[in-house]
C-alpha cells in the first residue's frame, strides 16, 4: 500500500531575477529566483516547476498553500512513502 506524505517550506521568491535558481536559508526555508514576471501566475508556475525538480518530484505534487500573490509562500510537497 503506498501512502503520501506531505513536507511544508518557505520561499521566498525573487521575481524577474537575471539569474535563476534556488538558494537554502533553513532546514525548510528557501529563496527562490525566477525569470518570470509575477504577473497573470507567471512567477508561480517557475516557482513550482523549480521546486518540482530541486525535490526530484512532479511539478502535481507541488502546490501553493499560502502566498499565492506575495513574495513569501508556505509550499506543500507531496511524497509518494512506499
């Protein structure tokens, strides 16, 4: 039987940055750089295609709990525990 477990953190995200990437404040606490404007969600979708491959998960498994429109986001990822 597989179970989901799910891991929160904190990003804090750097909206049309030159440069991209992630960048670990805490045990649970992340800065995020991202190319896209933070217009129309643009910003959010880098965000979690970013995290998705920083955790070696699907961008599905990534979801926006808090935050959505601020710079300072609580993020869910989901586990897939065997």
């Amino acid at each position: 039987m597989d179970t989901t477990d799910r891991s929160f953190i904190r990003v804090k995200v750097q909206a049309r940055a030159r440069k991209t990437g992630i960048e670990r404040l805490g045990p649970a606490e992340f800065r995020v750089k991202v190319s896209a404007p933070p217009v129309k969600g643009a910003a959010n979708r880098e965000v979690i295609e970013m995290i998705a491959r920083h955790f070696d998960v699907p961008p599905a498994s990534v979801k926006i709990v808090q935050g959505k429109t601020s710079s300072r986001k609580r993020i869910a990822i989901s586990h897939q525990i065997p």
